[in-house]
C-alpha cells in the first residue's frame, strides 16, 4: 500500500515543512519588531508575517484532508501534482503578504482554485467509490480517463 500514498505522503512532508517555515518567520518577526507573545499588534511588517502563517495554517487541515481523500480515492499523481501546486500557491502567498496586502491577492486566488480542484477530486473519487459498492456502477473509471 505505501506504494499507493508514497507521493500524497510526501506531500504532506512538504506541506508540514511549509507550516513550520511559515511559524519560524513569525518568530523571527517577532524578534526583529520586538512584538512579545501573546500580543498579536505591532508594526505593519509584523502584523502582515503573523496573519500570512495564520491564514496558512487556519487552510492546512482542509488542503491535508482534501489531498488525501483526493488521493485515495480519485488519483495519486493528479493529486500530487495538485497538492505541489497549492504549496507553491501558499509560499507565493505568504511572501506577497509579508510585502504587502495586496501582494496575498493573486496566490491567495490560485491557491483556491488548485484547492476546489482537490476538493473536486475527492468528491468524484469517493462518490464513484461509492456509486461502484452499492451501486453497481463505475463511473469514476471513465472520469479519470477524459480528465487525465
């Protein structure tokens, strides 16, 4: 079986990586605008870094829920391929963030619609799996053909 999730699994490793990197900046920020915890107000260049990794992380379980069941149920390598670009579409967000406000907006885009295609995914692949068990019917076989 590691051999079906070995590429979702490393994924995750790469979303987790992310995350971390994500909270090590707001340490830093922390340090460099001197902003103590738990207070979460403080220069504009710090408040930016803050709830860039605050947004990331509020969407994380969603994107690891979403990659998995896309994943096991619908195909490994779309998913796959999904899940790099969403992780690239929150790096290019937290950086533009922390640049400024208006710099979130475009990666915060593409990393919605790479999102709904995950959860678009899943849907098809768990609602074929389940169409295929009590239904008879294995639709999902023909979907992924046309998509991929």
């Amino acid at each position: 079986m590691n051999d079906q999730v070995v590429c979702i699994a490393g994924v995750t490793v790469l979303g987790i990586l992310e995350q971390a990197y994500f909270s090590l900046q707001v340490i830093n920020a922390r340090r460099k605008f001197s902003v103590s915890p738990p207070s979460t107000a403080g220069p504009p260049e710090f408040e930016r870094i803050f709830r860039a990794q605050a947004n990331c992380s509020e969407y994380f379980p969603i994107f690891v829920a979403s990659l998995w069941i896309s994943g096991l149920f619908f195909n490994q390598g779309a998913t796959t391929l999904l899940g790099l670009l969403y992780l690239y579409g929150r790096y290019q967000y937290f950086c533009g963030y922390s640049e400024s406000s208006l710099g979130r907006l475009k990666p915060l885009y593409f990393s919605a619609k790479v999102q709904w295609a995950l959860i678009g995914l899943g849907a098809v692949g768990v609602l074929g799996t389940m169409s295929r068990l009590y239904l008879g019917l294995d639709f999902t076989q023909y979907i992924s053909q046309v998509l991929l």
